[in-house]
C-alpha cells in the first residue's frame, strides 16, 4: 500500500509551511476563536508528523489536511473537555469595520454551515470537490451551501451580495 | 460581494510563528512510543512475504481456529504480540464485518487491531482504503492513527492497526473507545510508469492559451504560479485527443508557457470521485521530476471533465533529455455502511488462557 509521493522531495517542514494558513484558517472558520484553532492546528500537523501519508497528488495531501482538520473540529465540538471550557478571547485584529463585523456575525452562522461555506468561499472549491473530501454527496452539500447562504442572508444585515 | 469580504477577513487570520516553530520543532522530537508504534508498521511491510510464508505453513488446524490477525502480530513482533489481549468485539453491516480482535495498552497508549471481512461478496482486497472516513472516539484529548497492515487472500480480511495516544500522559486504562467506519474504497486499478509517446524535442514553445480559475491544486510553487492575491492562471487551450490515453484519464495539452512545461490532462469526473492521475519526467538514468504546481480548472460550467495543469521546471534546452510518463489510479468499488464497535480499553493479566493458547500454538 505504499505509494509513490508525488513530492517525494518535500520535507515535512515545508508542507507544514505550504499548508500552515490552509488549516489555521479553516479550523478558525470553524470555531471562530484562536484558541480553539491553535489546539486543533496543531494536532492536525502532529497527526501528518506522526502518520506520514503518502500521497500521489498535492491535490490528495491537501485533501487529507482538509477532512482530517473538519474532522478534529469535530471532535472539538464533541468533546467533554471543549463544552467544560471558555475560549480565552485572544481577538485578531482586522484591518476594517467591516472584516471585523464580518467575523463576528459569522459567529451567529450554526457550525454545521461554516465549513462548506469556507470551502467554497475561501478555498474555491466546486461542490462536486467538497463532496469527495467530506464524503457527501453533491446534492447534500448544494443543499447544505443553499441552506447556509439563506442563514447568511438573515445574518449579514450590509446587503452582501451572499 | 461577499465572497470578497470573506476573502478579505481570511487574509488576515494565521498561526503565529510560535505555533508553527513549536510543531516543526516537534517533527524530530524523540517520542518513545510513536517509535515503537511506527517500528511496527515499517516491520509489518517489510515481512509481508514473512506472512505470505507462514500462511502457507501453518497447519489448517492453526488456520482455522487463530485469527491471521494473529499471525500477523506474531511475525511482525513476537516480543510486543504476546502483550496483546483478545477483544472479539464486532459489528456487522452490508455483509461485511468489522472485528476489533485485540489491543495492548501500555501507559497513555493503546494499540489496537481490527479487521474488516467481506463475508458474502469479494468487495475487500488489498487496496482497500478507508479514506479517512474511519472515526475513533475516545473521552480523552489525544492523537490517533489507522493503517492497513496486512491482508489475507483467502479469508478476503484487512488487518488494520490503530494507534491512540493521550495527551496529557495519563493512563488510559479503562475508558472506552468507539471504532467506526463509514465507507471504503476498494479494487482500485493502478497503471504505473505508462510511456507517454510524445516527441519532446517538438514541443511548443508558443502554444494557444487561455486563462482559467484555478480550484484545488498543490505542489512546491504553487503560490508563485497562483498567489493568494491573483485568481486566474494561465493554461494551455485543451485538445480533444494527443493520442495518450489510460481509462478515463487523457493527455490534453502540451507545451511551454513564460518558460515552464506545461502538461495537461483530463479525467472524467465519478460519483465516487477518487479516480487520479499525474505525469512525471525522467531522465536517462531514470531519476524523476515532478511537477512544481499542479492545479484543476474546468472549461464549462457544471461539465463532467475536469482538466489539471501540471508545470515542469525543465528548460526548452534540457527537454529532450527527457521522458514523460502517466500514472493513473481507478476506483474500483466504493461501498458504504456503518460499522462501529465500543470497547473497554483493559489490561488483561497475562496467564490469560487464551493468550497462552495462542502463544503456544503460534510458538
């Protein structure tokens, strides 16, 4: 089962690098505090650093990275740990007003939206690319994006064009 | 827009420099039981023939009464295998079962074996892939991984291997976990290093090009040919056919663009969505080049072809010093269902009877 790398050249140290914003902030748009992001940040590299995978695409490491960081966001959610605890408010600063309401109505947005929405938002994903990292279907996660849009629109009172 | 607000805010969030230099630190850390955890794997791969050996040796009384995940952890290591005690726990769904056959728990770290049987159908083989859709709950803040460490033709069973570790270091004895799976992907078709027969000293150096929005994509430089603030790249214009083809995964395009190689491919979409393919270069000697940044773009809205530019660091005049070859992974079958199995995480005392009848019969 051990497959060829397609960067075989790469260090550990330099996809860490490459792919360090793609998971902080993908983890961030999940739980909306830094802290939250720092714990799960760090235990999806320490999961790479431990496992290893090998993967025949970039498109297939960042894959990986994606699920496995939705994944610990989830169980962050789950955890008895995370529901016993209050995040320490360590804000970001934004450069403006806006980004800055932005995040905060993003907070009001239910969990369950704020990955797809970040995926297809941020990332650039198409659905039908969503649906093979997080295993749904595409029609799930067009229904999940329609859903989440019509949140955002309740939420967002700037007339975002969403 | 709001795609842009988004874009915008996002810009501003990322790790600090501490946390990143506190994980890239940790990758040489030595870590005693991730060690002996990661021993074992490597072990297991290289005694695969090992097994193969054994299987064919071992009396049909051993056989049939010894799981092979047994014989398994006793030819990787017989040394850590008799700390293993039997779980038996399973869970069956679509006809195909899930077995957690044993564990050792040793401080904050527990080792577990699983195995997955199709038992009315030929759905498993070995390269079946869990793709992550496995999920481990544990009541405890810690790491954990799952590997496919063997599989046995004739019983169609996988033998997987996870490995948990808590973080705080306490022991973990006598919680309970939950293993579960939801889907996997199996009978893949693998084409490896297929010649693309193209002649590399007339290739273009001035190809038709258009400019796409990227979607997903990767590689070294990645971020320089697509930076965070600049959405569109330029591709080579796709033709319909260069005579290279593997199933559903065709060459498309090739030429030189600003002086980087260009080579493009298409691929039918899957509802399964896991079919791949890439090229690589190699030289005379036969060592390899990958491409610097790959990335998937598609022509029209909501078509069923996806293409992928992958972008090679080789000048026009070392080019033909080169060969281009495909590679190219199909997804047989993908099946869904949900197993899942709960288990105390115990120590057991080791004059267990059925550890000493194992022991023995493997010994």
């Amino acid at each position: 089962m051990e497959q060829e790398s397609f960067c075989a050249n790469d260090s550990l140290e330099s996809v860490i690098n490459a792919y360090s914003n793609m998971v902080y902030r993908l983890a961030f748009s999940h739980t909306r505090d830094r802290c939250s992001a720092n714990d799960i940040y760090q235990e999806v590299f320490l999961r790479y650093i431990r496992k290893r995978p090998q993967f025949e695409t970039e498109k297939h490491r960042k894959a990986w990275l994606i699920r496995v960081t939705v994944n610990c966001c989830r169980k962050m959610w789950t955890s008895s740990w995370k529901k016993k605890i209050v995040p320490l408010d360590e804000s970001i600063i934004f450069e403006t007003k806006e980004e800055t309401n932005l995040h905060y109505e993003l907070q009001k947005l239910p969990v369950k939206y704020r990955t797809v929405i970040h995926l297809f938002y941020y990332e650039d994903l198409k659905v039908e690319e969503i649906g093979e990292i997080l295993h749904k279907k595409p029609s799930t996660v067009r229904a999940q994006l329609t859903r989440a849009r019509s949140k955002l629109k309740e939420i967002l009172k700037e007339g975002y064009d969403v | 827009m709001f795609r842009e607000e988004y874009r915008k805010m996002n810009e501003r969030i990322f790790p600090d420099q501490e946390i990143v230099n506190k994980v890239i630190e940790s990758i040489n850390k030595p870590h005693r039981e991730a060690n002996k955890s990661i021993a074992l794997l490597r072990k297991s791969v290289a005694i695969a023939a090992v097994i193969a050996i054994i299987t064919l040796t071992v009396t049909t009384a051993l056989a049939a009464n010894v799981p092979i995940v047994y014989q398994l952890m006793y030819a990787v290591s017989p040394s850590v295998a008799q700390f293993f005690m039997p779980v038996r726990k399973s869970c069956v769904d679509n006809g195909i079962k899930m077995e957690v056959v044993s564990a050792y728990i040793h401080d904050n770290t527990a080792e577990i074996y699983i195995t997955m049987q199709d038992i009315t159908g030929d759905r498993i083989d070995n390269t079946i892939d869990l793709y992550d859709s496995y999920s481990i709950n544990r009541p405890f803040d810690s790491s954990a991984t799952c590997e496919l460490v063997g599989f046995d033709e004739a019983s169609k069973t996988a033998t997987f291997l996870i490995s948990i570790t808590e973080w705080g270091n306490k022991k973990i004895e006598g919680d309970k976990i939950t293993f579960s799976v939801r889907e996997f992907i199996s009978h893949k078709r693998m084409y490896k290093d297929i010649p693309v027969e193209v002649d590399m000293g007339s290739i273009e150096s001035n190809p038709p090009t258009m400019e796409v929005n990227p979607g997903g994509g990767g590689g070294r430089k990645y971020r320089e040919f697509i930076p965070d603030y600049r959405r569109t790249a330029n591709v080579l214009v796709p033709s319909d056919s260069m005579g290279f083809q593997i199933e559903d995964f065709k060459l498309t395009g090739i030429g030189y663009i600003d002086g980087f190689l260009h080579v493009q491919a298409s691929i039918k979409r899957n509802m399964v969505g896991d079919n791949f393919g890439y090229f690589i270069l190699k030289d005379k000697n036969g060592k390899e080049i990958n491409c610097v940044c790959n990335f998937d773009f598609s022509v029209k809205e909501d078509d069923d072809i996806k293409y992928t530019e992958y972008i090679f660091e080789v000048p026009p005049s070392e080019i033909e010093q080169y060969s281009l070859y495909g590679y190219y992974v199909a997804t047989g079958l993908y099946t869904k269902g949900y197993w899942q199995v709960t288990f105390p995480l115990e120590k057991q005392d080791l004059e267990d009877d059925e550890k000493n009848t194992i022991s023995a019969t493997i010994n």
